[in-house]
C-alpha cells in the first residue's frame, strides 16, 4: 500500500485495542505488537488500486467463484490473535468463515500491497514474512516505481517478477490473469 512506516515502536507491545482506539483518520499496522504508522498513498498508488479492485472484483462476479473481494481499509487480524492487524491494498478471501463485519479472522488466499518508497522495508521483508507464516496462498507487491510485480505462491515455495509489460496470472485462479500494460497509462499523467 502506500503507507508510510513513520516510526517504528520498540519498547511497547501494541495490541488490536491501541489500533482501535487511535484518534479518526489516523491509521497503523500491528505486526507481533508492534505498531507501523501509515500515510497517505499517493495519486499513482490510488488509481492502481482502483483499476486493479475493478479487475478483480469484475471477474469475481462473472464467475470466478464464491470469493469477496476488500480493498483498503478493510481490517485483517491475520493471525487471528490481539497482536497482528494488517490492511493490505486489497484482499481476497474464499473461506466467509473467517469474514464478520469486523473484518477478516485468519489469513486471506490472496494479499495486494502496492509499495510506495517509503513502504518498501514493510511490505517487502515485514509483509512478507508475515503472510508467508500466516498461511496467505499468494501475495502481490505492485511496485509503481519500478514498474514491477512480485508474485509468491507460498504454498508452491514459488515466486516471480513481472513487469508492467506482461500479462501476470493469478496463482489462485487457473484463468485469470492481469494485463499490466493497461496500467502504463496512469504514468503519463501522474
């Protein structure tokens, strides 16, 4: 996402109630009860993740099954404890088990995080480790600077880079994939 890791707190364990109790419109992570400020994303980050919602959300609908589909902020206890609270860009869950109007209880199938500069240590070594240990099956990071995205495939112990040049396939469908060049376009204007 576009979020911004502002400060990192070391010296106190943060629990779901400190995110809950934080003043309107300030958001934050909480990874094993530490808690990650997050900033405002950026023009680039919001039409990409729109566009991608859409796609997403388009193919869910048309047949692609009974999973639902979140874009942030949409609250994931991921693993399903008091210390770790996350809101990737997007989400797809296919177990409504884990769905209440709370959020989602556990990890989803599939995680999106579109990086900004300053999210890269977060969303590139924190994130991933924590998806990759929580059980989600696949994890995107959208690079807009790069003009990357990262694909692993946990349960494959796969992973791979695409460009925005590609056409990349999602691992947790057998018939979707996402035309990326579509994208190039928010570059020319941004």
């Amino acid at each position: 996402m576009g979020k911004v890791q502002m400060k990192e707190e070391t010296t106190r364990i943060y629990t779901v109630k400190d995110i809950e109790a934080l003043p309107e419109g300030k958001r934050a992570e909480l990874i094993d009860g530490r808690m990650y400020e997050m900033a405002s994303p950026s023009r680039v980050h919001q039409r990409l993740l729109g566009a991608l919602y859409r796609l997403i959300a388009n193919y869910i609908e048309d047949g692609g099954g009974s999973c639902e589909v979140y874009l942030a902020p949409f609250a994931v206890y991921i693993n399903n404890d008091e210390y770790n609270y996350v809101e990737p860009d997007i989400v797809v869950i296919c177990n409504e088990d884990k769905l209440d109007e709370k959020g989602c209880h556990g990890a989803p199938d599939w995680a999106v995080e579109i990086v900004s500069p300053d999210s890269v240590k977060m969303d590139r070594k924190i994130k991933l480790f924590k998806y990759r240990t929580a059980g989600v099956r696949e994890y995107w990071i959208v690079d807009p600077g790069e003009r990357t995205v990262e694909v692993y495939l946990f349960a494959e112990n796969e992973e791979k880079k695409y460009t925005f040049e590609e056409m990349v396939p999602v691992g947790i469908y057998e018939d979707f994939t996402i035309d990326f060049r579509a994208f190039l376009k928010f570059f020319k204007t941004a």
